[in-house]
C-alpha cells in the first residue's frame, strides 16, 4: 500500500513541474505578489464561501549559478524552518518505489527525501505531509551543462491555514532568497465552499460578484450540468500568461457534492492546478 502514497506524492510534483516547466510564462505588470493572494483571498469573503483549503506554488529560477549538494541542503534546511516542517526524514529513491511498505508507517512526523548527486546535476526533493493528510513539496534542484549554469527552487504547500497564515508564508519564502536578484513565479489556488446546493441562477449571481470585484474580463466560459468554469482576465492583478490571442491571469470553477451536500468554489491564478 505504501507505494500508492509514494505514488500520490510524486504525482504532485510531476504535476506542478510539468506546469511550471511548460506553461507559457508569466509576466508581470509592476504589482507585488502579496496584494495579487490578498486579492484572492478576498475573493471568497466577495462570493460569501468560506475558504477550505489553500495551494501555493512558489518557484524561481537563477541563472548563471550551480550549487553543492551542501548548498541546496542548507536552502532545504531553511526552507523547513520558516514552514516549521519537522519530523524524521526517510531516505527513498523514486526508481525503487514499487519495493516501499505500507502508506500507515509514515506519519504527520516523517518526511520522505530523494537526494541526486551527479556530476553536472545535483537535486533534492521533499515530501513533508501534515496532520490533515496534505503535503509540502520543496524541490531544490542545480545543474551544470556544458558550461551553463542554472539553479531551480520549488515549493509547493498545500494546507487549510487562515488569511493571515497565507500572505506570511508567502512574504517568508521570498525573503528566504531575497540574496538572489530573480523573478518569483506564483501559483495559487483555493478551494472554498457553501453548505447546501445553488441554483444556476445563484451561482452566476456570485460568480459576477467576484468578478465585478475583480474588475476582470470573462474569457471563455464552459457549462454543463455538473460544473461550470470560467477563465478571465483582470487588471488588478500582478501576472498573466497568454491563452490564444487573450491574456488570462484568473480562473473559477464551481461544482455541488452531492455526498459533502457542499457547493465548492475554486479560485486559481493564473490557472487551475489542483483537482476539481
């Protein structure tokens, strides 16, 4: 059983590096990144849901430089401090997956860590679940080809933290690297819900509510019975990618629970990431 968890996990970050890695980029229009999560956050006070989760990727590249293993494990180290991640690291290496144990023997309080020691490529990736069955992924990688130097840092949280608990894990990640002169990439995503099941009609009462607020343009919509998801684009907001001819920097989707009895409103910039 223990592979289908290891499975999960490496499955989350295949996922956020295939966005990160082939996702037109993003650009930024002068704007700190910490008013675009304020922004969001709002967003769910605007549509009266109450927040249930949040996803923030944070990644940077830097150019022209190549880290020791050392060096990518003190990042590690200092990364784990300001997200207060503890716990015993258990070792594993992603080829020999299939040959792990049971899910049930890694608890909230064990990490799971690949380290990758080559020569012109060095990298560690961290597992670190919680209590509420979400994990933390932090993704130190460094290489050397051919001469060219470049450095990769990748966080990826998922959690169910309050307002404040969000905009200062991201400020506390930025400072962790503020040494380095390079662009944050940021991804968010949240996940909010209302008791009960909305009409059409209200669904688009509050889906207008929260773009009016977002001051944002509707790019294409898609509808049917089961879930409605609407991309935009929104002046207010720090980054945008280009989707076709139109830039889009804001997505919301909505689908009742039959089973929760919940209607779940999800919130993305610039795009979904997480299941829905």
């Amino acid at each position: 059983m223990r592979k289908y968890f290891v499975f999960g996990l490496i499955f989350i970050l295949l996922a956020g590096a295939l966005y990160n890695t082939y996702a037109q980029p993003m650009k930024n229009i002068n704007r700190n990144s910490v008013e675009m999560e304020e922004l969001l956050l709002q967003t769910m006070e605007v549509g009266d849901f109450k927040m249930e989760e949040f996803n923030i990727n944070k990644s940077i590249y830097i150019p022209d430089v190549f880290l020791t293993i050392e060096e990518l494990d003190a990042r590690k180290i200092e990364i784990m401090d300001t997200l207060n991640i503890q716990g015993e690291i258990v070792y594993f290496n992603m080829d020999e997956i299939s040959h792990m144990e049971d899910p049930r023997d890694l608890s909230a309080e064990s990490l799971l860590e690949q380290r990758v020691e080559e020569e012109g490529y060095r990298e560690i990736i961290l597992f670190a679940p919680n209590e509420s069955g979400n994990v933390t992924v932090i993704k130190l990688l460094s290489t050397n080809f051919m001469g060219e130097y470049e450095t990769h840092f990748l966080v990826d949280i998922v959690d169910n933290k309050g307002y404040k608990e969000i905009v200062d894990i991201s400020k506390k990640i930025e400072e962790i690297f503020g040494d380095y002169k390079a662009q944050w990439q940021t991804t968010i995503n949240l996940t909010g819900a209302v008791v009960g099941k909305l009409t059409k009609a209200e669904e688009e009462q509050r889906q207008d509510r929260i773009f009016n607020f977002l001051q944002a343009k509707k790019i294409e919509v898609l509808k049917d019975e089961l879930f409605s998801s609407v991309t935009a684009y929104s002046p207010l907001i720090s980054s945008y990618i280009e989707y076709g001819d139109n830039k889009v920097n804001v997505q919301l989707a909505m689908r009742y629970s039959e089973y929760e009895d919940k209607t779940y409103i999800w919130i993305a910039n610039p795009l979904i990431t997480t299941t829905y």
